[in-house]
C-alpha cells in the first residue's frame, strides 16, 4: 500500500535527493499521505505514506533510533501490534519518527523496529502482518531488507559496487541513472510456463526480490547473507477430539484475521462474490458489527452477468449482503470483456503478470474509491488455504472414516472417470508408498536431477530439443523448444522442492497450494493495482497464522471431492447464512472469457498475435499460435492458456518495444 524506496552510497558519497525524489515519484500514488525523507550524509530514504488506520498508526515515515545509528522505513500493517508494544516500551525513548510526526499511538513502523531492537535475529519472525522493511546500520555499515512470510509487500534491491537501490517497485531502481533494463528470459520462460514464476524471480536481470520471509543483510563490501525467518513447522501437527474443534479454531483465526484489517477508516470495500472466500469475509464483517465491535462500514462490489447467467453469483451474493444489510454495487460484466479494450489496462512495468479480468478488478476498485474506501478486500487464497484438488484418502483410513474414505474414492472416480482399481491405486497406494520414502532421499533425487537436466536431450526433426519436463511441461505448443532449452528452466519448481520437507503427501500438496508462486503473484498484482487508486489491499486469508493452522491439519478435515472447503464451511456456521453456506460453489467466469476471445475482442487478439515481439525474440512460434488459435475459434481446440502468451505480449509492447 505505502512505499519505500532508498540509495545507500557505500564509498561516502552525499546522495543527491533529487535522485531519491526521481525514484520516489515513479510510484507516487502510493504517497497520498506524503512522502517523508531522510537524506543525511550517504543515507537517502523516502517513505511514501498511504495509510488507512482512523488514528494514524498506520503511517509510512522514517524511524530514527539516534543511539543505535539505525534509520527504518517500512511499508507495513501490524497485526500483533499488543505483543510488540511491550517490547517497544524498552527502547521507546530512543525511537523517533522526526519532525512532524503526529501525535498518538505509536505507528506501526515505530512497534516493528523496536522489535528488532529488542532481538534483532528472532525480530522478524516475531513480527505477524503484512510488511516490507529496510533498516540501515550505521555503526556496523549494514543494510536489512526483509518482507513477510506471505508475500503480501514487495521489496526488491540492486547492489553495485559503490551503491545500495532498493524499492517497493522495480520501476523505481529503473529510474536511477546507470542501471540497465535487460530482459531476464528465465523469468520469461517460467511465466510462459504456467505463470508460476517462483518467488526471487525478477524480470529485469541484475535487480533482485527479496522473498517471502526472508531478511537479506548487504554489508559495506557488497556481500550478501540470506537467511529465511519464518517459514511453517513442518513437524507441527494439530489433533483434536473431533471435527469441530478444528472448525473452532480457524473461525477463530478468521475472526482475528478480519480484526486485524478493518483497523481501518470507514468504509472499506470487498469484491464479493457468490463462493466460500469472498463471503467469508463479508460475513464475518458483518457479524463483528452486529456484535457492537468497532469496525468500519463495508459495502460490496460484485459482478453482474446477464448475458452469461452460468456466471452469475447473485443469488448467494445477496442472501450475504441481505442479511447484514451491506450496500452492493453491481458491476456490469458486458462492459468490461477482457481484451476489450487491453490499452487501458496494460500490466505493471514490473511485470507481465496481469488477470484476464482486470477489467472488472480495476472497476470495482475505481468504484470503491468513489465510494470513499479506505480498504478494499480480496479472498484470493481461499482456494489455497481450504480447497483445491487435495484428497486424503490415507489419512482417513487412519483416523479410521472407512465409510468416508469409501465414499471419497467412490466421487473421485466419478469425477475422473478412473475404474475402481485406477482410483485406489492413485489416490491410496501410490501417496502411501511415497510416505514410506525417506524425504531426504527425494529431495536428494530431485536436486541431482536438476544437475542432470543439460544431459536430458533427444533428436526431433533433426533438431537437438530438450525433452519438456518439470515445469517446461505447463508451456503450451506454440513456445519454442530452443528457448525453454536457452532458458534452462530446472527440473522442479522451487516450492514443490521445499513441499518435500513436508510429512504425508496431502500435505505435501497444500503447501505447494498454500505457497503457489502464481497465487504470490496475483497477490501482488492485485496490491499494486489497489495502491495506483490509493487504497488499501487486504486479503484476510493470507495471514501466515492460518496458512500454518490448515498446514498443520489432518487434510482430510479441510476440503474433500464430496463437500469442497468442508472445514471453511462448517467454521462458517452460525455467522455465514445458512442457505449461502449450502449454496456456494466455484463459479469460473471461463464461458465469458471464451466469448471475448472469440467475438468481442477477436480483431485484438488477432493483432496481439500479428508482428508478435514474443515471436520475434523468439519465444513462441507465431504460425503455430495463429493456427491454434484458429483451431479454437472454429471449436476444434481449447485456449484457456493463451493468457500467459497475450499479456506478455502486451507488456513486451508497452515497455519493450
């Protein structure tokens, strides 16, 4: 939401503020509260304000512990702000936020860094919200970044050999004099790969990310020190009596959640939609102001179909809004066809990642700001955290629900259309026969195949191609063979080689769920997008204590074939309606996208694919895209896919050409 950006010269040179103002102007509407400097020596910082909080704590300003040489600048939401105060109150004399500071309670930044004060190694992982902090030692001629476990705040760094950038965009390091934009083509072969881009993966070569949960330490020789400080117990494990109890504690965790982020002005906004996530997160709203609890009004803001009621949500959508009386603004869906009108809804500079339905996002959040919202809130890891395609059948079997674990392999095989000993043998035999696997020995495998992967060729047409496997596999036909080979994608996504660690293979599959570096990304699109209206992004199931409590779940309670998000659902008992509880479902717009691709936006895609930079850089084959294309608009084809190929298309064009 806010914004922090600063040059460190590491041979004592001033640094020049227009230079730090130039870097701080290319995201200045994350600074609707101010942009606040500390240029002092060879230290520059700026913080670009955008704060949501009724009382001010939420301001984003630079904090100055004078006796400790430290200067801090953090773009954050504080959720344990009670637990760090005590700790605050210990070093509060020396912890200053300058010259005009407002008065009142201490801000969020001025609780965090008194944390790191009071253990600078366990601080960070001690901190519990939303953030990304840098924080400058001048007495030991040091720099922290770090950002939270979730990945809800960017923060990315280049270090030279006389200087430090680093930012909350990548737009402003390009903004400095001297640094070079070069195309990262990993990076582009990961996205033409699913999208799933792992965390530390920039498009711009030389310019780094700091991941989620980590701290990097940049000292005054350039060297750099990563350490992860927070990261789920793999060997933590809940068990409780019965189901119930296990409903209990994530309506608890919601509840806290939901807390935390309507410590906001009045009012905040959420895109709500008919499913699990979005109203869970009306509801609970809604109950905590019945309840007299002090949380800001909320209204919705919902898509509409007429043309496509398949689509349409808003019968469950208003058994929500109607019970807690939220006002609901419809948006239309027919005026915001994807690719319509692609021009006016062009990625970020920092990446291609955009949603086919930015049209509509973009709306509701331009309707919000009209509205006057402070916050506008998301659902988006719902599906993460309490669906998805996670079966576990062994873990029934062992807690012994025979009838339950029949009943789940009797559906799976409906839904699959798998014979009776296909669906055993896949949903049982084989997850208990990979549990019987020392971890070691997998993760061993997998990172030695990775060294293997250049050996891994064969002739085809009389060109040496590389056989597509791991994460090469997702990139549909139209892309190039030899530029996945120049790309050298590994043999393993990141992600699902840290899911390794993890005990049973169910969970297993909710941490690849959990930490899904295409769910990170639509994360960080959607903040980006709230803070270039001045608002607020929030999305209550994103808090790492929620991520760590359905981690540490028997799986088999969370989701299953026969009742999807059945945890969700029975935490949701007694705040969400009843009827909308029975009722919600996943609805995929597909069919309205479909219709864009093939009547409404046609003439657009056609020239997206014409004169094509991704063809001409050589990524994909343009015939081969305009055949399959072809192939789709006469039936014959599906193209759902194409969307990784279309909007790196129209990033290429915007900042590339």
């Amino acid at each position: 939401m806010s914004g922090v950006c600063g040059i460190i010269h590491l041979d004592g040179e001033p640094v020049d503020r227009g230079v730090l103002e130039r870097m701080a102007n290319q995201a200045a509407y994350r600074g609707p509260g101010g942009v606040h400097y500390h240029c002092e020596g060879a230290v520059g910082i700026a913080c670009l304000s955008l704060d949501t909080t009724a009382d001010g704590s939420g301001a984003c300003r630079p904090v100055i512990a004078r006796g400790h040489s430290l200067v801090f600048a953090a773009d954050a939401r504080l959720d344990n702000r009670d637990e760090c105060a005590e700790v605050f109150l210990v070093h509060s004399a020396e912890i200053s936020s300058g010259v005009g500071a407002a008065e009142g309670p201490p801000s969020d930044a001025e609780l965090m860094l008194g944390a790191l004060l009071h253990d600078g190694e366990r601080g960070p992982a001690f901190l519990i919200g939303d953030f990304a902090y840098a924080l400058w030692d001048e007495s030991r001629r040091e720099l922290r970044l770090a950002r939270d476990g979730m990945g809800m705040r960017s923060l990315y760094y280049k270090v030279e050999s006389k200087r430090i950038l680093f930012a909350t965009e990548i737009k402003q390091i390009l903004a400095v004099g001297g640094v070079p934009r070069k195309l990262n083509e990993q990076a582009v072969a990961w996205y033409l790969a699913g999208m799933q881009v792992p965390a530390g993966c920039v498009f711009y070569e030389g310019i780094e990310e700091v991941k989620p949960g980590e701290e990097v330490v940049i000292d005054s020789q350039t060297r750099v020190r990563q350490r992860i400080f927070w990261r789920p117990d793999p060997d933590n494990r809940i068990r409780y009596r019965d189901e119930r109890e296990y409903a209990d504690h994530l309506r608890e965790l919601l509840v806290e959640a939901m807390r935390c982020r309507l410590r906001a002005r009045s009012p905040v906004g959420v895109s709500l939609s008919g499913g699990m996530d979005s109203a869970t997160i009306a509801s609970i709203a809604g109950w905590l102001g019945e309840r007299g609890e002090d949380v800001p009004a909320i209204r919705a803001y919902s898509w509409a179909f007429t043309d496509f009621p398949e689509c349409d949500e808003r019968a469950n959508i208003y058994r929500i809004t109607d019970r807690y009386q939220i006002p609901t603004h419809e948006i239309p869906a027919e005026e915001t066809y994807p690719l319509v009108d692609y021009a006016a809804y062009t990625p970020h500079e920092d990446d291609p990642f955009t949603s086919m339905f930015q049209a509509f996002i973009a709306r509701g959040v331009s309707t919000a700001l009209a509205d006057r919202a402070a916050v506008m809130f998301y659902g988006f890891r719902g599906d993460m955290m309490g669906g998805g395609n996670v079966s576990d059948v062994p873990g029934m079997l062992r807690a012994g629900l025979f009838g339950d674990a029949r009943g789940e392999l009797a559906r799976l095989s409906r839904k699959f259309s798998f014979s009776k000993v296909s669906t055993i043998s896949h949903y049982v035999l084989r997850p208990v026969a990979s549990d019987l696997i020392p971890r070691q020995f997998i993760i061993s495998g997998r990172r030695a195949s990775q060294r293997l992967r250049p050996l891994v060729t064969r002739e085809h047409h009389g060109e040496d191609r590389a056989i597509r496997v791991g994460p090469a596999e997702r990139a549909v036909e139209h892309v190039r063979e030899s530029f996945l080979r120049r790309a050298g994608l590994p043999l393993c996504d990141p992600v699902s080689l840290e899911a390794e660690t993890w005990p049973g293979s169910a969970g297993r599959q909710r941490y690849v769920h959990v930490f899904s570096p295409l769910v990170m990304r639509g994360v960080m699109y959607a903040e980006r997008l709230c803070a270039g209206y001045g608002i607020g992004f929030a999305d209550p199931w994103s808090d790492r204590r929620i991520a760590e409590f359905m981690l540490a779940c028997p799986q088999h309670w969370i989701s299953r074939s026969t009742e999807v998000k059945r945890l969700p659902r029975h935490a949701m008992q007694g705040i969400m309606p009843p009827d909308a509880i029975k009722a919600s479902r996943k609805v995929s717009p597909e069919p309205f996208y479909l219709h864009a691709l093939r009547e409404k936006a046609y003439d657009n895609v056609i020239d997206l694919m014409t004169g094509s930079c991704c063809a001409e850089l050589g990524y994909i084959d343009e015939v081969a895209l305009r055949e399959r294309f072809e192939r789709f608009k006469r039936g014959d084809a599906p193209v759902f896919d194409l969307w990784s190929t279309l909007s790196l298309e129209i990033w290429l064009r915007r900042y590339w050409s």
